[in-house]
C-alpha cells in the first residue's frame, strides 16, 4: 500500500531517502515497544491494540494529500504492522497444538507472500489509472481488511499457555471452555518431554537467531526490488508479482507438510541454496541482463529459496524461548536484524551492480553459516515437537 500511496504527493528531493529507511525504522520500533508489552498484556490485548492503529493508520493514509500526512500514517500502519507480526508468531506457536503448530506458522506467515502478491497485482494494474482510482482500491483493500481483523480477533482466544504462566488458572480455563470444545485429558506419560533439549546457552540461541533474521531481511529482494528495475525497469510491477508468486507458492507447498520436516534441515538448505544462487546470479550479470526469460527463471529459483528461509528462520527465531519472554526475545532478535538493514541501505547505494550482488551473496554466506552451526549443536523444533519441550518448560526438560 505504501509503495503505491508515495505516487500520491509531490517528495521534496532530499526527503527521498528518508522513504527508504521510514519502513524498516517504524517496524522495529513497533517490534520492540510491542513484544515486551505482549507479555505483560497478552497476545489477545496487543492484537487489539495493533488492529485500532492500523485502521487509523490505513484510513488516515487514503486521505494524505501532503508529504509530511503520508509519513506520519505510514509510521502508524508500519507500527502496528512490527507489533502484529510479533505478536502473530509468538501466539502461532502457543495456541496451536504440537500436531498441527509448524503447519499452521508457515501457512499464517505465507500470507504475507500473498499480501505481496496482491500488492503487485494492484500495482499492475492501476500503475496507469488516475490518483484517484488508486485511492479507492486502497479504501477498498482497507475495508476487508479491517473486516476480517474484527472478526478474527474476536474468536481468538487469549493463549492459554500465557495465562498459566501468569498464575490466571482461572481465566485460562475459561478461554478453554469458551474456544475449546474437544478438549481431552491427557495422561502424564503423554505430557512426559519426548525431546531432550541441549542446555544452550542464551548468547549462542540469540546470534544464531539474529544472524540468520539479518541475512534474510537484508538479503531478500535482491532480484526483486533492486537488480531487477535496474535492467528491466519497464518490468517492475509484473517482477514484484512474479516473485512473490513463486515465494507464496513454495510456502503453501512447504507450509503443508512442515509438520514432517525437519526444521533444522531446512533451515540449511534454504541458506546454502540462497547463498549458491545470489553467487550465480553475480557470476552470469552479462548473460541475464540482456535476456528477459533467464532473467524470470533465475528470479524464480532465487525466491523460491528466500521464500523456505524466511518461514523456517521465522519459526525458529520465536518458539525457543519460555512463554514469559517470549515476546520479549523473539522483539529483540527482529529489531536487531531488521536495524541492521537499515545502515545496508546506504552503505550499498553507490556499489556496482557486481559489488551489490557480492555483497549480498556474502551477506547470506553468514547467515549461512549460522544455518549450519545450529544444524550441528542446536536441536530438531519442527516434526511435531511441543513448544513446551523446546523452550524447556516441559517437565523434565533439559535446559
């Protein structure tokens, strides 16, 4: 939405650079402000909270006429959009059941590929309409979305987990009976942890987290939004939409059958194929810059690594830690890794197109490497294994 409301105003030059590094800077303050609040408060409370200032946000953006409006709604929807993410992946992982909890967190957050896509869709097709046209399409989006925000957040239920770790059995049990209609009881030696987590320490979990969050954050979009315009600028609308196409696809695929593969192996594989292909993409510049169909096949392989690696660094950056922090960490590790894109922004805006795709490959040649440390000394979070386990709060958990 954003990208199409800045066609709007009329940008003062020297401001121009301020749009590049507004999104990324209002999203980790939403992060962080947010994750801490989202243990004192609830996840339910900040969902709240984020939907109001999103809807201000939203509404308050399809009525900007000037520069300095457009900046200040867009840091209300940037906000609340940090907050919600954070929120949705701490929550993912504590009301879903261990059965179905890695299907769920990847299929949820593949929705932001289709928001993606939808945004490149709606950018292709009124790239030519008038101001005004482009306006109602955003009043239009706006109103679904705020519809289906209400009626989600209401039947969601506050997380039972968190409830229990704050001592409000009470309230905790009737989320149950309100929001859990099939509810069992299970025996002790069901709830006995059937993974022994190794007794990591705080700093290694934390910089494998944020080193892969980093590599991912800063690498994507490198075709995209960047090599792509730079060659093909006639194509940018119909690129965003192809590559969010192949990220949205692969998610629904991985999304499916995450609950039987292993999180660990993917995590790996996704980094080493991203760091293989960004290097490839540099090696052949002079052989898809003059070729419009090479240059779709290599877009599409690359996203297709980026779309695996986002989804399992997401999962694996919010489910390690214990419910009463994990908010918190899960906010700290995003608000250093999304920083960290910020200061890239500059230090690669007068690079060659050869330095800016070697930088890049050596960007998630890092978090590459972080991929494979936590393959050799972390431990398995996906096929099916409980948060409880993982975080270590299951009885008799290592930790």
């Amino acid at each position: 939405m954003a990208s199409i409301a800045t066609g709007w105003v009329s940008i003062p030059k020297f401001l121009t650079s301020v749009l590049l590094s507004w999104a990324p800077l209002w999203l980790i303050i939403g992060i962080i402000v947010t994750g801490p609040l989202s243990d004192k408060l609830g996840r339910k409370t900040m969902f709240y909270l984020t939907m109001a200032l999103y809807g201000v946000g939203a509404i308050g953006l399809m009525f900007s006429y000037t520069y300095l409006m457009l900046l200040v709604f867009l840091a209300m929807m940037l906000f609340s959009a940090g907050g919600e993410m954070n929120t949705i992946m701490v929550a993912t992982h504590e009301i879903m059941p261990r059965k179905h909890r890695s299907k769920a967190f990847f299929l949820e957050l593949n929705f932001i590929n289709i928001g993606g896509f939808v945004l490149g869709l709606i950018g292709y097709l009124v790239q030519n309409q008038s101001v005004l046209f482009q306006r109602v399409m955003i009043g239009a989006t706006v109103l679904i979305v705020l519809a289906i925000l209400v009626y989600t957040r209401i039947n969601l239920p506050e997380s039972v987990r968190w409830l229990e770790k704050q001592g409000r059995f009470k309230d905790a049990e009737r989320e149950i009976r309100k929001y859990f209609n099939d509810v069992k009881v299970i025996s002790q030696d069901e709830l006995r942890p059937k993974v022994r987590v190794p007794a990591l320490p705080m700093w290694f979990k934390l910089m494998v987290v944020i080193l892969i969050a980093a590599a991912n954050t800063i690498g994507y979009g490198l075709m995209t939004y960047v090599l792509g315009p730079y060659y093909f600028s006639s194509q940018t609308a119909l690129i965003i939409l192809v590559a969010n196409a192949a990220e949205m696809a692969v998610g629904f695929v991985i999304g499916l059958l995450a609950d039987v593969l292993s999180r660990k192996l993917l995590l790996l594989v996704s980094f080493l194929g991203a760091t293989g292909m960004t290097f490839l993409i540099m090696g052949t510049i002079p052989f898809w810059s003059s070729s419009l169909s090479l240059f779709y096949s290599l877009l599409v392989l690359l996203n297709l690594f980026v779309g695996v690696s986002y989804l399992t660094e997401d999962a694996l950056k919010s489910e390690i830690w214990p419910t009463l922090r994990r908010g918190t960490i899960t906010a700290v590790a995003r608000f250093v890794s999304i920083g960290a894109y910020i200061p890239t922004i500059y230090l690669t805006s007068n690079l060659s197109i050869t330095q800016y795709t070697l930088f890049n490959g050596l960007v998630w040649a890092v978090g590459t490497v972080a991929a494979v440390l936590w393959f050799i000394k972390g431990y398995e979070t996906g096929k099916g294994v409980s948060v409880d386990e993982i975080s270590g709060e299951a009885e008799g958990a290592k930790v």
